[in-house]
C-alpha cells in the first residue's frame, strides 16, 4: 500500500516548488515588484502552515529555509520591520526547539541565545545565515548598536 506523502514531505515539495517558480520568473524578467509581492505571499503562506504546528526538531530546517526564503522577498520590498518579526520569532522557535529559556526578549539576546543552542547540530549553519540576513537589516536600519550589543 502506497502512503501518502508526510506534512514534512509536501511542505519540503511546496518550498521547492516556489523556490522553482521565483527563479523562473527572476529568469523571464517578470520578477518585477507583483513577482516579488506573489513569491513573498506564497512563501508567508507556506510559513504561517509550518509554524501552525509547534515547533520540532524533524521540520526545524525546512522551516528556518522559508524563513529565510521569505524575508529575502521582505527584505528586497524593504519591508524590514515584517522581516525583523519573523526573524525573532525564528530564533524564539528555534530556542522553544533546544529548550533554551534566554531570559529575555531583546533581540540581541535571543540571537546570541539561539545560535549557541545549535552551536553543535544541524541547524547551526541555518540559524548563522538567518543571523546574517538580521545583522544587514540592522545595517540596512542604521541599528549599529544593535550589531555592538551582539558582538
């Protein structure tokens, strides 16, 4: 008997899929500002299903990679604040996921928290990358202090 496809595997496809379609349409030249808008809807989508579910270790890379994928859209429509937020809730996720309590809210903190959390797992180099598209929106936002405090 043939099983049907895991949440995991469909949503794995469904990122692939978009991730497909963006590029082609970056390819076509018809990634103007509706393109982008359209692959940063589909990819909040595809994050808002993943993160209606709590948060687990078997599904926590293809949900930092759609994390990812949508605030590189948010990012390129300047919509920082909307990246930001999904960003710290990443890092909160993937905190709930170690079960790292960071004793605060501030960003700095959180980041500094998270990172060491995966320090030696899998999901090390997925929470460094989400690390570095928040560091360029502080650059991007003239948040220096930001960037002092984490150092």
């Amino acid at each position: 008997m043939i099983q049907p496809p895991s949440l995991l595997d469909r949503w794995t496809q469904e990122n692939n899929d978009l991730v497909s379609n963006c590029k082609q349409d970056a390819l076509n030249r018809d990634h103007n500002l509706f393109g982008q808008r359209r692959c940063s809807s589909d990819f909040h989508k595809l994050l808002r299903k993943i993160q209606g579910i709590p948060p687990h270790l078997d599904h926590a890379q293809l949900e930092l990679s759609v994390v990812y994928n949508t605030c590189v859209f948010f990012t390129a429509r300047s919509q920082f604040e909307e990246a930001e937020l999904l960003l710290t809730q990443a890092a909160q996720r993937v905190l709930e996921i170690t079960g790292v309590d960071p004793g605060s809210s501030d960003p700095s903190v959180l980041w500094r928290a998270a990172l060491k959390s995966v320090a030696t797992t899998a999901m090390h180099c997925n929470v460094l990358i989400l690390l570095c598209l928040q560091w360029g929106i502080w650059l991007t936002k003239s948040c220096l202090n930001s960037i002092k405090e984490f150092q």
